[in-house]
C-alpha cells in the first residue's frame, strides 16, 4: 500500500470515527466509563496472570474488590455528603448576605476615600454574582430532582459500566495485540514506542493525581470533621478534589 492510500486509509477511519462518536454520543458515557476502568485496573489484573490466576478469574477478583470498596465508600461517605450538602445549599442565602454585610462593612471604612460611583458599581457587582450564584445553584439542585433522564443515566451507568468494564479487562490484552497487528509494519517500532510512553505518562499521572486528590479530601474532610467546621465532609471533599 503506498504512503497516499495509507493517509487516505487513516483520514477515512478517522472520519468514520468521529461519525460514529457524534450520532452515539448520547449512550457512550456507560461505555468510555467502563473502558476507563479497564485501563485503570489492567496492570492490577496483570499481576494476579502473572502469578498464575486465570484471567477471567483475576479480572472477577479485582473488579468485584473495586466495586465493593466503593459501596462502602458510597454507604459510610453519601449520607453524611447528602445531608451536609442539603444544609449547606439551604444556609447559602445567609452565608451570602453576611458575605455582603461584611464586604459593604469594607467598603465602607473607605468610602471616604473613593469615588461614590465606584462604590455603588461594586455593590451591584456583588449583588449580581450573588444573585447569579443561588440562581445557578437552585437551577442544579432542581435538575437533579426533577429530571428523569439523569436518573435513567445513573441506573446505566449501574447496570452496564461493570459489565463493560469486565469484558474490557478480560480482553484487554487480546484488544491491544489486535491492534498492534494492525499497524504499519514500516512503522511499527515508532508507534510502540510512543504510545508506550504515552500510556505510561498518562497513566502515572492520573493514578497519582487520584490518589492524591483522594488522600487529600479525606485528610481535609477529617480534620475539619474533627475541628468542629460545619459542613466539614462537604468543604474537604471539594478543597480535596480542588
């Protein structure tokens, strides 16, 4: 095959590709989540092969010990999470004006000093981003309540995630030869080596980056737990995510 029916070969498949993305992009989210945790897991499941476990039964193993780690995150962290989060968005009206008290208070130990014009500017300023923030937030929480749809997502994303998510790990090896088969035999070493050094990257980098986001929320979140802090789970989760 010469270098213009090969470009012309790739530029179709790419095409192809983002057609099929655009017209399915509604149903993809169960199927681009559960191929994430493959990916994830893979060298999890690559070292229980190695140690002579079977595949099917290495992927049983760490898929069912992932899931069950997060039921019991889900059940021992969503309950509190929820109700935190409930008083919080029901006490933001007077977190916000006390926020505006207190900035107008500012405001006004130099009001002396500036423009009167540029005074009330501010006030506006924050009037309309207060404003805009309930807004925003009440819009969300109404989102959630009301629309079916999401709650047909979240039972997809139950149902189809993990089982996507098994076959994926299982074949994941088989996939990737596959695709190796697939390249350009000219080629070939190139590729390897920078997709290799892709995945590599990439994933070092997100697995550190979870884990230090995780690490972090709960510190947070058990140290203004501790303290005291209302709302301490809700403000440490997000500053850990943050």
């Amino acid at each position: 095959m010469t270098k213009n029916k090969q470009l012309r070969f790739w530029l179709l498949g790419l095409v192809i590709l983002i057609a099929l993305l655009f017209v399915l992009r509604g149903i993809l989210l169960p199927f681009v989540l559960g191929m994430a945790i493959a990916y994830f897991l893979d060298p999890v499941a690559d070292r229980l092969e190695a140690m002579k476990v079977p595949r099917w039964l290495a992927t049983t193993i760490v898929l069912v010990a992932f899931t069950l780690l997060g039921l019991i995150a889900l059940i021992l962290v969503a309950p509190v999470f929820t109700t935190q989060l409930t008083e919080l968005i029901a006490k933001a009206p007077a977190f916000v004006d006390m926020l505006r008290l207190k900035m107008e208070g500012l405001l006004a130990l130099v009001q002396a000093k500036t423009d009167p014009e540029l005074l009330e500017k501010i006030r506006e300023a924050i009037r309309g981003a207060s404003g805009k923030m309930l807004s925003v937030m009440a819009d969300a929480v109404g989102d959630l309540i009301t629309q079916g749809a999401a709650i047909a997502n979240f039972i997809s994303l139950v149902v189809i995630t993990p089982v996507v998510a098994f076959y994926l790990l299982r074949d994941w090896d088989v996939m990737v030869a596959k695709i190796d088969a697939w390249l350009p035999r000219r080629h070939k070493p190139v590729i390897e080596r920078l997709s290799g050094e892709v995945n590599q990257t990439l994933a070092g980098f997100v697995r550190g980056q979870s884990m230090v986001c995780l690490v972090l929320g709960i510190f947070y979140a058990v140290g203004l737990t501790l303290a005291g802090l209302d709302f301490g789970l809700v403000i440490g989760m997000i500053a850990g995510l943050l």
